[in-house]
C-alpha cells in the first residue's frame, strides 16, 4: 500500500513538473499572437517617416512593423499608412506626431494624437461593431466602424474632427463631466477647445465638402506610385493639391479649415 502511494506521489509531481515546464511555452506562444496582432504594419510610406526610438529617429518603410506604444514621426513630406490585424487603417499625414496603441492595457485605444493630423478607417467584423478610440490631449473619439479625420493644433491642442462615414461618439477628455458626448455623423464635424465645454455640431457646407473630395482625391494620386521624370513634388509630377484659403493646421492638405474662434470668456 505504502509502495503503492509512493508510486502515485512519484508519477503526480512528475506530471505536474511537465505541466509546469509546458506553461511558460504555452504563455509564450500566447504572448506572440498577441504580439503579433497588437502591431500595426506600414503598408504605404511617402517622404519623412520615423518612429522616435532611445531619443532617436528612425526610418520606417513599408512592410515595417510598428508595434504598441511607439511613437510615430512625419517629417513635412511625411505620409503613411497603417494597418492593423482586424483590416482597420490609420493614415498620418505630414508634420504628425501620433503613440501607436499607447494604452497597452486596452488594445482598442488605437492611436494618441498629440499634434497633425490622421484619417481613420475602422472596419466592421460581418456588419457587427468594432468599437475603437482615438485619444488626443482635449478629446475622446469613440467609433465602432467609420472613417474620419482628427486633427490637432499643436498651439493650443484644439482637437477638429471631420466625419465622412459612420458616426463617432466625441467626449472632452479634461471635462469629462460637461455633458453627454456628442454623436457626429457622416458630414459633420466638431471643435474642441482646452477649456470649454463640447460645442455645437456643425454640418459641413458644400464648399468644405468639396474641398473635402477634393482632398481625398489628392491623396489618392499621392499614394500612386511615383514614375520616371516626375516633378513638382508629387508623384508622377502630379500638380499639388487644390490652394485653400485661411490657412490651416501643421500638415493639413486642405481638408481641415483652421478652427472658429473660441467662445467669449475663453
């Protein structure tokens, strides 16, 4: 009996030194498919684009992985898009600074804005949402399968969002209290301001959608491979983009109009 129990002890602290072996290969290869799935891949690169790494800068192209909590650099001529595991792609235009998955405790806080601008496009899984957010230092963004621009001013940190498809839900990230968050939808766009509450929508007028088109246009040709004995700084020798009036962000190509005044008071 005794040789018996002996023999059960023997076999079971056996087994679970196996077990115990395997439990660190198991987490790893858990931990890789994350890992893997968290990373966004740069599938297109135009001019000056960087990853800010030890205080340096480093050259991102495309098919580069960009993984969480990296910070990502566009130089004037900067352009970039990237893709994510789900199919979702966030663009970063010129004069960007944007943290890939700052948040490394909720994958769905895809991208921290703290100056430029980026276009968004979250895809839905079989028509289901797919809820993500946009952070940036005076907003929350909050979509479940749109597209939309964001866009930071980098003298004051006015956040400006521009929706196309799709509808966001928009809270004010230092007054979190100051109301319900406003829901935008295709065609309208919001400001908003360090210190004040969330302003009124406003819908976009015909020119600003034109301007808007024609924005998206310009990037299309842009992102279009570049050809032998093209000029005029675009690809192809492209002409630039359609001249806007008023100004505009640090990066802006036409499509964001620089923000109304703030409210009395402020």
């Amino acid at each position: 009996m005794l040789r018996t129990m002996c023999q059960w002890s023997l076999s079971g602290l056996a087994a679970l030194l196996v077990a115990a072996a395997c439990v660190p290969r198991v987490q790893a290869q858990f931990w890789n498919s994350s890992a893997a799935s968290a990373a966004a891949t740069a599938v297109h690169i135009e001019g000056n684009v960087s990853i800010l790494r030890d205080s340096y800068l480093w050259a991102v192209n495309a098919g580069d992985r960009i993984q969480p909590q990296q910070i990502i650099v566009t130089g004037p001529d900067g352009y970039a898009v990237f893709r994510v595991a789900d199919g979702s792609t966030f663009e970063v235009f010129p004069n960007s600074r944007v943290t890939f998955r700052a948040n490394s405790g909720n994958w769905r806080d895809l991208v921290d804005v703290w100056l430029g601008r980026i276009r968004v496009q979250i895809q839905k899984f079989g028509g289901a949402p797919n809820p993500n957010r946009v952070h940036t230092p005076t907003a929350v963004i909050s979509v479940r399968g749109t597209v939309f621009d964001v866009s930071v001013d980098p003298s004051d940190e006015t956040t400006h969002i521009v929706v196309e498809e799709g509808e966001v839900a928009v809270e004010h990230r230092l007054l979190p209290r100051e109301g319900d968050p406003k829901i935008l939808r295709a065609g309208e766009e919001l400001v908003v301001y360090r210190n004040s509450p969330l302003s009124a929508m406003r819908r976009l007028d015909r020119g600003r959608v034109l301007q808007f088109m024609a924005d998206v246009v310009w990037q299309i040709l842009v992102r279009t491979p570049r050809l032998p004995g093209g000029g005029g700084g675009a690809p192809g020798g492209v002409p630039g983009p359609p001249p806007t009036t008023g100004g505009g962000l640090p990066g802006d190509t036409g499509s964001t109009p620089p923000p109304p005044p703030p409210p009395p008071g402020n």
